[in-house]
C-alpha cells in the first residue's frame, strides 16, 4: 500500500473524500489546495488513487495520568479511508507510516482519541490491532488510546 507525505495537490482530493467517507470533519485547512501548517499529513494511493489520508502531530504532549513516558507525544487527530477500500491494509498502512514519522521525529508514545457513535466499537477495534491499548484517564471524556513507537 503506498503511503506518502501529502502534497499540496493532494488537497482537492483530499477534500472530496473527507466529504464522502466523514462528512463531520473539517476541510477548511485544505481549501484552496494548501496542506494544514504544523500538522503531518499522509496520503495512501490505490491504483492511482488517493483513497485513504491521515492527520497527525508529533510535537504534542499528553497531559492525562496514563502518560509512560515524557513528551514529545505524537497524536492521530484523523485517518480516513475510502468506504469502497476498506479492509485491504489502508487504514494500517496509514498507521504504520504515521508511526515511523513519530519515530524519526523522536516520539516515544502515539495517542488518540476514537470517535465516538456509530461505529465506534469498530474503530477501537481497528486502532487495537494497530497496537493501540486504551490509557487509564479516569477523568477523561473519551475512552484515550496510545502505543508505544519506539
């Protein structure tokens, strides 16, 4: 599965399946073909076709009571895959890429926070068998998964 950092010319596309697979999230960061500053933006490719993104940092800290280790702390802010490419290693390839980025910028933990509603058990599910294990914060809204990437 090709994954690669998203270019500026990724944007439009970007967008248009963002609108059709999480109609929820934002795209204003990608208007006008601009890439959001600050944020690690990845593309998987199928077929010549970018059919699946993710949106991460590497430069956060997690300040809830489950953090094993000092920051920098990566996030997962957002993966996205085509509904008609699901199940054929997107999403993972996505993650794994994520996490050597967290690596190579000297991210020990990767944290995220899976959506809640309709699916959610899925999403866990996903995020579990890319080696994410939900983080004790008590206090915490939503249920708070991390993974070690060193």
């Amino acid at each position: 599965m090709p994954v690669r950092p998203a270019v500026a010319e990724d944007a439009p596309a970007i967008v248009s399946l963002i609108r059709r697979a999480a109609p929820h999230l934002d795209t204003k960061a990608y208007a006008n073909g601009h890439l959001p500053d600050g944020v690690v933006a990845l593309s998987a490719e199928l077929h010549g076709r970018l059919v699946g993104w993710l949106e991460g940092v590497v430069d956060a800290e997690y300040t809830g009571p489950g953090a094993p280790v000092p920051p920098p702390h990566g996030y997962v802010l957002a993966v996205v895959v085509d509904p008609d490419t699901r199940r054929q290693g997107v999403g993972r390839g996505l993650m794994e890429a994520f996490a050597r980025v967290a690596r190579e910028a000297g991210v020990r933990w990767v944290f995220l926070y899976p959506e809640e509603g309709a699916g959610a058990g899925e999403r866990v599910e996903f995020f579990g068998a890319c080696g994410f294990e939900a983080v004790d914060d008590p206090g915490g809204e939503h249920p708070v998964m991390g993974a070690r990437v060193d």
